[in-house]
C-alpha cells in the first residue's frame, strides 16, 4: 500500500469555488526557500545512501566499523530530516507539500494558494512519513523552487 493513501486522503479540492491562483511574484508565504532547500540536499543524502549489507551481530571494534554499511548507518541522516519536517509548523508542512505537487506537476505554481489549501485539507497524518515516502522528493522540489524563481545554488555553496 502507498504512503501517500495513509497520510494525504485524496477528495475534491479544498477550495473549489474559490479563486486561488497567486500572481508568482507574491511567492511562497508559507514556506522559506532556504528551508526546502536543506530538505533537498538531506533527501539527496538519504536517497545516496548505500543500502549495504545486511545487519549482523558483529562487533563494531572487530569489523573496523563495517556496521556504518548496514540500514543502520541510514539512521541518522533519515532522522535529521525526519525531525525537520516534524519541527516545522503546520503552515510549512502544507508549503512542503505543495512544493512538491507542484514539482511533480500536480500543481502549478500559480496556483500556489490552491495546492496549499488542499494539502491542508486532505493531511491526515504525518508530513515526514508521506514526503520521506515519496520517490524523487530533491527533484520535485527543487523543479518547484526553480517554478517560483528560485534556487538552491546559494545554500548548497556555503554548506558543501
């Protein structure tokens, strides 16, 4: 079963008598780039991780730390965003959501306020567990920062 059925209940637009559509020079209110911009690059990270080998009951000593090769060493990085997300407050988890819809093309960015209403009113659980469980999430978002004008290129300089 998909992620995306348990958190985000698919029904009719939020919104549909109302008019929704946001000129692309007013933004993203909801959201700041700079924090989308960090769910990239640890969704990159996580995404380019060596799945390794299988978990064992070795010493991490005896094994010169082969153990950082497991699922486990996954951990931190999937956790790092995971609490990043969760931190958020709910009006930036339904930006996040939205920037996603619209870089996978649900969405687009003129209708900014539309997929924003709609990722409020169809969230029916945790935000993390439905982006972490969403293939291709640098991607989709970063084609919907590209959408309103924005970029990554700034932030990822001064932290790579």
């Amino acid at each position: 079963m998909s992620e995306t059925g348990k958190v985000f209940k698919g029904h009719p637009s939020a919104a549909e008598d109302e008019e929704l559509s946001v000129p692309l020079d007013e933004g993203m209110p909801e959201i700041n780039p700079e924090k989308v911009c960090f769910v990239i690059v640890k969704s990159r990270e996580l995404a380019a991780e060596d799945t390794g080998m299988a978990a064992d009951a070795s010493n991490a000593s005896d094994d010169r730390f082969q153990s950082i090769l497991t699922k486990a060493g996954e951990a931190p990085t999937e956790a790092e965003l995971r609490a990043f997300i969760d931190a958020m407050d709910e009006d930036e988890q339904n930006g996040l959501v939205a920037m996603m819809w619209i870089g996978r093309g649900d969405y687009d960015a003129p209708d900014w306020k539309l997929a924003v209403a709609d990722a409020r009113a169809r969230r029916s659980g945790p935000v993390s567990q439905y982006l972490l469980g969403t293939p291709l999430l640098s991607d989709y978002l970063e084609t919907a920062l590209a959408e309103f004008g924005e970029s990554c290129e700034d932030f990822e300089l001064g932290r790579l």
